[in-house]
C-alpha cells in the first residue's frame, strides 16, 4: 500500500485543491491520541463537548453574533453537511409558517447561483426542493441583487450566497441581497433568510478584511457555515455551522437519544465521527489566536497578490481574479489558439504542480480557467519557483505548435522536453 501510495500526487505541490495538507507535529498528536474517541457521545466525554461548545461561542463571536442573540451551532462533517442542515432548518421554518397560515407547503424553492459547491443542488434534490439557480454570464460569475429578485417569491425557502466561490474566487453581493431581502420583508411580509457559505472565506475575510459586512451583521443572515480543513487549517474533514438564533433551528427537526449512556441531542445527518479534528481546530486557535490567524491569512494574500501580478506582467494571460479579497487566483490564456489551458495544466503536472484546469458552469462553458489556491504552506520563494515553471511550459507548448514535426530534444532550461 505504501509503495502504491507513492503514485498519488504531492500534497504541498497540489494547488487545486481548498483543503489543509499540513499541520504541527503538536497537532498531529492531539489528532493520534483523540482519534478513537466518539464525538456524539457526550456523556463518555464530556470534556470533549465542552470544547466542541467554546469553539461555537467563538465562530459565533468571530460572526459578530448579536450581543442579545442567544446564537447556537454544531460541529459537522465538512460543510456540505452543515450547508445541508442549514437549509433543512430553513425549510422546516418556512413550512410551520405557511402552515399556521393555513396555506400550501408543497412547492419550496430555494435560491442560489451556478458559482456555488455541488452540495447545494444535492440538496435540492435529496430533499425534494426546486432549485433556481442563477446561470453565469460573460461579465458575471456571481449572483446579483437583481437576478435574486427575479426568482424570489413566498415558497422561497432561501438565499444562498458565497462568500468565495471556488470557480473563480470572488463573493456574492451579499450585503446587497441582504438590502433586497429587508425591503421584501417591509414591502410583502416574507421573512426570507440568508445562508453564507463561508466554507472558503470564513476564516479568512474576518482578518483581512473586518469590516466587510457578509455576516450576522446583517439581518437577513440567519446561519453561516465554514469548513476547518480549508482556512481553518484543519486535516479534513471538519465543518462547522452557526445559527444566528436557537429559535433559527426549530425544536422538531432535533432528536434526542438515551442509549450512549445520558440523553444527548443531536442535529445531524451523520451520528458517529472521530472527536480528533474538532479537537485539532480548537489546539490551531489556542495556539494561534485571534493575532496568529490574521498574520497568518495576511501572509497568505500577499503571496496570492505577489503570484497574481508576476502572472500578470506575463502577459500571456487575462486574470479573473488577482486575489482582491481572498487568496486565489484564476486566469485564462491571452492567446488560446497557441495552446489550451488544459495542455498548460497537463504540462506543469511533468514538474509535480497540481493546477486544475476547467470550464465554467452552463451558459459560460466557452470560458476555460486555470486556478491556484493560495494556502499556508505556499511561500513566495515557491510563487517564483511556480511562475518560472509556468513560463517554461509556455515555451514548451509554443515550440511544440512550431516544431511538432521536428524529433525531441532535450532543453537545459528545467525538466521540460520538447
């Protein structure tokens, strides 16, 4: 198995991916020494869930929760979990509503983009709800304040917004839907929420960016989500989910169990999972703290912004985004006749860089992207190492177009071969 495992690709080379490939040895042990132990059954650990509980107080706090709001959340397996029971909470509100009012509970629906993780048409479909989703166009790849209140009606369940799409990085207008979704409440009295998907950005625009509005600053967000194996810097797979409000979950959708020992609640899709994740999250903020995240997701934007000019300055390429606000970078070729992204992507891979190249989503499939997720372990040393091995496959390509009927021939100038 080991020498198998030898086939995989390098983790620290594996740019295409969000999810934490690295962390201290000290947290490599709290991880070892917990990871047998069971996170639902509280009563065996009981220390373990008093942890698991400071750790929402702080993503609650970190959220800029009310100071009156009795604000609540669970730990979940990634943030497709937490995206799902957002949503199922969102769907059981809208439905003891429109039920006290005696009116019809059968065609939910529920708002969000073509920017936004495949979880969110799973959802739709598992639990049997329309999705309207918002195509991209060629000068949009978000959603907007106006294609919402094209869609939006009083079977509208929800809004999602992302905060960091992993398409091209950029943030939904979220505090302009928040806008749109007051003025409906005033206007026609539906009480429509707002989730934000901050599994990406959610530990990252708190410190870089504190008074950007996206969160439980505005009224319309009633939960956010957040995975710790992105930027929470955290081995995968743990997730996170905060409700603005207790009374945001409704009482009928929690269940509890006696058998583990003591009654326990639990709001979940999932019932068993290792404690040793949510752990290895809660010894990252002790260990870093409130300073030691900014430092650190400082550190990690100007590398993303230093990759992003020196691709610039290239001038082989167009840029989506040069990491404005979050640590990401997405370009597309300048001169896509020469060679394609994916020949570009499949070139680097000779050198061991995982970059993903890909189309975007129905109606702006014409569009092909090569991204780089900017992480911790990404330094600016390796950015040039990066960008030098870009331009050297450009030139590889470019001659391989020029001399396809010439025999290969070996060049000095890196690993590439003609």
């Amino acid at each position: 198995m080991h020498d198998e495992l030898c086939l995989d690709g390098n983790p620290t080379l594996n740019l295409s991916s969000f999810v934490t490939t690295w962390m201290e040895p000290e947290a490599d042990r709290i991880i070892q020494e917990n990871i047998g132990k069971n996170l639902i059954d509280h009563f065996q650990y009981p220390q373990t869930q008093v942890i698991q509980d400071r750790i929402i107080n702080m993503l609650g706090r970190l959220y800029n929760a009310p100071d009156d709001a009795d604000f609540t959340g669970t730990g979940c397996v990634g943030s497709s979990e937490a995206i799902m029971l957002a949503l199922l909470a969102h769907k059981w509100t809208w439905k003891n509503s429109l039920e006290a009012e005696k009116k019809a509970v059968d065609k939910p629906n529920i708002i969000f983009g073509a920017d936004a993780h495949v979880c969110w048409n799973k959802f739709a479909k598992y639990f049997d709800v329309e999705p309207r989703i918002i195509p991209m166009e060629s000068d949009r790849f978000t959603i907007s304040r106006d294609t919402v209140e094209e869609l939006i009606d009083e079977n509208t369940i929800c809004v999602g917004t992302i905060l960091g799409t992993t398409f091209t990085g950029e943030i939904d207008p979220i505090q302009e839907i928040n806008e749109l979704l007051v003025s409906i409440k005033e206007t026609k009295g539906w009480d429509i929420p707002i989730h934000v998907d901050a599994a990406s950005g959610g530990f990252v625009i708190p410190f870089v960016s504190p008074d950007f509005k996206w969160d439980f600053r505005l009224s319309s967000v009633k939960s956010i989500n957040v995975s710790s194996h992105k930027y929470g810097l955290v081995y995968p797979s743990m997730g996170w989910l905060i409700f603005r409000e207790k009374s945001d979950v409704p009482e009928d959708l929690i269940f509890y169990v006696n058998y583990l020992g003591d009654e326990t609640p639990t709001y979940s899709l999932n019932f068993s999972s290792s404690s040793s994740l949510m752990l290895a999250q809660y010894y990252n903020f002790l260990r870093f703290g409130k300073e030691g995240y900014k430092q650190i997701m400082t550190g990690i934007m100007e590398n993303a912004r230093y990759l992003a000019k020196l691709l610039e300055n290239s001038g082989k390429f167009d840029m989506l985004n040069s990491a404005e606000f979050f640590p990401v970078v997405t370009v597309k070729l300048k001169q896509p006749e020469k060679y394609t992204i994916f020949e570009l992507s499949h070139k680097l891979r000779e050198r061991g860089w995982i970059l993903p190249a890909y189309t975007l989503p129905k109606n702006t499939e014409y569009i092909a992207l090569m991204r780089v997720v900017v992480k911790e372990n990404f330094s600016q040393e390796m950015a040039d190492v990066l960008f030098d091995d870009i331009m050297k496959a450009c030139e590889v390509l470019e001659g391989n177009k020029k001399e396809k009927h010439k025999p290969e021939r070996s060049t000095d100038e890196g690993h590439f071969v003609t």
